[in-house]
C-alpha cells in the first residue's frame, strides 16, 4: 500500500510543486542516453516528471505506481498520452522487453524485506532485454542522512494558486536499516495532514549481492550528480 504522501489526492497534487528543481532526473536521462536506451521502464514513476521527460524525448516509456492519486497527477502532465501508465505493484507489469529499467529518488529503499526487494530485482531483470540496464540510487547509511530531517533543518513551502503549503519531516524510529519518519503538511487554509513512511538503508555491499543474486552484472557504482558524496547510483547489467 502507497504512503499517504502520494496516495492522498490532496498530497499528491502538492508533491511536485514542494520538491520543483529535479537535477538527479537530468543525470537519468543522461544516462538513458549513455546507454541507448529507446525503451524504459520506471518502477514507482510517482507523479510522473520522469516518465513523462522521456516521452517527450521520443522514448518508449511505461510507468508503474501502486499509489492512484500520484498517477491521476501524472496523466494531467504535458507528454503523458504517449506513457503507458500501470497502476500497481511489479505484479501488476505485463511481458515487457525495455532497454532500460529505473528507479529514481526512494523507491529503492522502500522495499523494506529482502524478499520483497528481491521480487522487485526479479521483476526488472524479467522486464528487460538482454544486455539491458536497471539504474537506481539508494542512499549511503553511512552518511545518516536521517539526522537532518527535521523542522529546523528540512522545512519546505510552496506558494499554491489558493495559498500556500508547508511540509517537514520529524524521524518517529531507527532500528538497524530501518528508517521511520513522518512527514508533516500544514496548508494555507488550516489543515494539517501527516503521512508516515519508512525506508531501508542498505549498504553498498548489500545491494551488490543482492543483484548478483538477481541474476545482474554491476556494470557500474556513481556519485548521484545531486547530493555528492551522499548516495549510490547503481548500474547494472542483465547479460
């Protein structure tokens, strides 16, 4: 089940405009690029900005979410008549042969069970061609990035066409890889809304194993463009 924050419709619409400048797309793009890439995937596609970036590059691109309202975003954006939308989970993907398989922002960490991760390996590696490519980040554990995420050092606001929101996370509990934390909206009109979510921070390591098992060749480990020295950007290979 999706977090309130991209299944809330009231949420949803207000993802983009508190998050506007998205530098880590233009590195994936790139990457497509780099790659050869004619045909993508994008595994918790979200509201969409990415997907919808490659179709109007000319990229064959399909889109899969598990969360409705973040969809319902998604199709409004100029380039989404020519995604394939899917909503659901990897379950829900039919036979696809893509060149390329992404997973931008968080979606990688929000497979908190190694079964569940490994379902999502399996299904982008069956998603792919052979000789094509799954691209992800994940962020280091080692940086903690958590102990930043509070009022005082991650508040944001946007200005809206009828007022203003503000959003700010608050850590609710750590235990080992695990993350939890709430994410606080407060709008121009009075309500608060909250939404609660959790991530896995794996190791390098760990998620080098975890595609090998995978059936996947790490064809490459980088620094995200956008926050240096603070994730991976995994490439790797299905033979």
């Amino acid at each position: 089940m999706a977090d309130a924050l991209f299944e809330h419709r009231r949420l949803a619409r207000v993802y983009d405009p508190l998050d506007p400048d998205r530098p880590d797309l233009d590195a994936y793009a790139a990457l497509a690029d780099e790659l050869g890439a004619a045909s993508v995937l994008d595994i918790g596609c979200g509201t969409g900005t990415f997907a919808c970036l490659l179709a109007r590059r000319g990229l064959d691109v399909t889109g899969l979410d598990p969360a409705a309202a973040s969809l319902e975003v998604a199709r409004s954006k100029p380039g989404a008549d020519r995604v394939r939308w899917i909503h659901g989970e990897v379950a829900a993907l039919p036979p696809l042969r893509v060149d390329l398989v992404t997973m931008t922002g968080n979606v990688a960490q929000v497979f908190l069970t190694d079964a569940g991760w490994a379902a999502v390996l399996d299904a982008a590696r069956s998603a792919l061609r052979p000789g094509g490519h799954l691209v992800f980040e994940t962020r280091d554990p080692q940086r903690r990035a958590w102990l930043g995420w509070d009022r005082e050092h991650a508040r944001v606001r946007a200005d809206l066409p009828d007022g203003w929101v503000e959003k700010w996370p608050e850590v609710t509990e750590v235990t080992g890889p695990l993350v939890s934390f709430r994410s606080v909206f407060t709008f121009a009109d009075g309500e608060t809304l909250t939404s609660n979510s959790t991530l896995r921070f794996r190791g390098r390591e760990e998620v080098e194993a975890a595609l090998l098992a995978a059936g996947f060749t790490v064809a490459g480990i980088r620094d995200a463009p956008d926050r240096p020295g603070l994730e991976f950007v995994f490439v790797a290979r299905r033979p």
